[in-house]
C-alpha cells in the first residue's frame, strides 16, 4: 500500500542523508587531529553518555543482541570505515561505497530469508560494481586499494546489522542506538591501546582541539543517535520502499561536500565512475517503483 509521505516528514528525511553525506566530510576533518582508532572509541563514547543515564535499556530485545550489534556497528562498521579513510579513501568515495551495505543487506535475505531478487535489482547491482571496478582503476596506491577494501567490508558489517534488526524486531530504536553504542565503547579502547599503545591516548592532550572535539560530538549526536532515530521512525511510520530510494541522496551529498570543502578533485575518470556506481544504485533501490511502472505499461498497451 502506498502511503504518501507527510511534507515535514520528507524534509526530516532528506535532510538527515543530507547530513549523512556530509558526516564523512567531517570524518575526514576529523582524522587530520586525532587517530582513528580513538576517534571511533570517541564517538560511540559520546554516543553513550551521558544519555544511558536517562534511558532505560530497549525493551523486547536481550542484552546478546544489543552487544552484538554494537559491536557490529562500532567495530565492524565505523572503525573500518574510519581506518580506510585514514589510509586514503576520500570522503565522497566512502559515502558511496558504504550504499553497497543496500546490495549486501538483499543478498542476506535472500540467503536468510528466501527472497527473491529482481532483474532490476541484479542490473543495479552490475552496473553499480563496474562503477567500482572503475573507482578502484583509477585509485594510486597499496595503501589507497587496502582502504577501499575496509570501506566495502565496513558495508558488509552495516548489512548485518541490518539483518540483526529485522530478526530481532527492534522497537526501541533510540534506546537501542544508545545502549549498543555503550557496549561498543570498551572493545574499541582495548582495541586502540593494544594495537597502538598509549600514543593515542597522549595525543588526545594536545590534538583535541575545538574542530576536532565539535567534529566528534557531531558525529556522535547528530550523525548517530539523531539521524538513526530519524530514519529508523520513518522506517516505521511508512513503507521501507518508500523510505530507502532516498538514501541515494547520501552519497550525492558526500560527494558535493567533499568537493566544495575539502577540494577533492574529480577528474574525468573519476566522475564516470561515481556516476556508474550512482546511478546502479539508484535504480537497484528503485527496483520495485520501476517494475511496478513496467507491468502497468505493459498492460495499457496489451489493452
């Protein structure tokens, strides 16, 4: 049933991927003061607190699954992201190759839940990993080719925290994001000095300068615990294939942000590539919209 969206919704909608897009701007505004690793510990850190004093645990959905997706979510999924961006993956570049969670998160239910995949749905699919093969043709570096690894695995993680939502029927979305970022705080700490030492947490002393720490606390209130209440009520209030097309307008956003304040170039190539990948994920989220419109056509004309 199509149920149209209410106009302040919609602007609710557009204006956190809007703010999606540009969140990996200052994640890479970010990166330039502090390390990654405790940038990810930060983030979740600011996330948790100190929210998980006024909000109860989420009802109807165990502790197991909470931690789970948290650490998912913060190391499967920030941490890596964060880490290939260090490595060189630029900002709009990450905004787009983080969309292929979408792919990812249909071939879980095909897998976990016998869905079905249409034609339309492959050919996104195709024409969106002939943009990447692209992307990766025209990117200089080891370092570069590790980090556009560690993006498209961080979607991979995002897709199973997708799956981890749908099977666990989540209600509590906004409890749910806090508590989850609680439990992901401790491992990422453990995780930054193990592998780095105390260096990191040093830096913090000198390299915590107001942009960085403005940069963090957007990261953790608005980009996080904000925009996923947001996107997750909508997700609610109406129909997923209406809500979910337009998270393509999050790497358009990364895009342009990361062009006009970073000055990333794109060049000739570059630009051909984005726009392959763009428009595979386009029409793989519009799958369903576009079927629907070719059936209908197809059946004025039998007529």
């Amino acid at each position: 049933m199509i149920k149209k969206i209410e106009f302040r919704d919609l602007v609710l909608i557009v204006g956190v991927t809007v703010m999606w897009g540009s969140n990996y701007t200052v994640i890479d505004i970010s990166l330039d003061g502090i390390d990654p690793f405790i940038l990810t510990a930060l983030r979740f850190t600011f996330c948790a607190l100190p929210l998980i004093f006024f909000i109860p645990k989420p009802k109807g959905v165990s502790t197991f699954v909470t931690v789970v997706y948290g650490l998912l979510f913060g190391i499967g999924m920030c941490w890596l992201m964060n880490y290939g961006m260090f490595l060189g993956v630029s900002a709009g570049v990450t905004s787009l190759l983080v969309q292929f969670s979408a792919f990812f998160t249909v071939i879980w239910g095909v897998l976990l839940f016998g869905e079905k995949m249409s034609a339309i749905q492959v050919t996104g699919i195709l024409m969106a990993l002939l943009g990447l093969t692209f992307i990766i043709h025209v990117t200089d570096g080891d370092a570069e080719h590790l980090g556009l690894f560690l993006v498209l695995l961080a979607a991979l993680f995002w897709s199973l925290c997708n799956v981890l939502v749908k099977k666990s029927k989540v209600v509590d979305v906004f409890s749910f994001v806090v508590w989850s970022s609680l439990y992901a705080t401790p491992p990422l700490y453990l995780m930054t000095y193990w592998v780095k030492g105390a260096a990191p947490f040093q830096a913090l002393l000198t390299n915590m300068t107001t942009p960085v720490l403005a940069s963090v606390l957007f990261q953790a209130y608005v980009a996080t615990v904000f925009g996923y209440w947001v996107w997750n009520r909508m997700i609610e209030k109406y129909p997923a294939s209406q809500v979910a097309p337009l998270s393509v307008i999050v790497p358009i956003s990364g895009i342009l942000t990361s062009w006009y304040v970073l000055d990333e170039p794109i060049g000739g190539e570059k630009l051909f590539a984005l726009v392959i990948t763009v428009v595979g994920i386009t029409l793989f989220m519009n799958a369903s919209k576009i079927g629907r419109h070719i059936d209908a056509s197809a059946l004025r004309n039998r007529k």
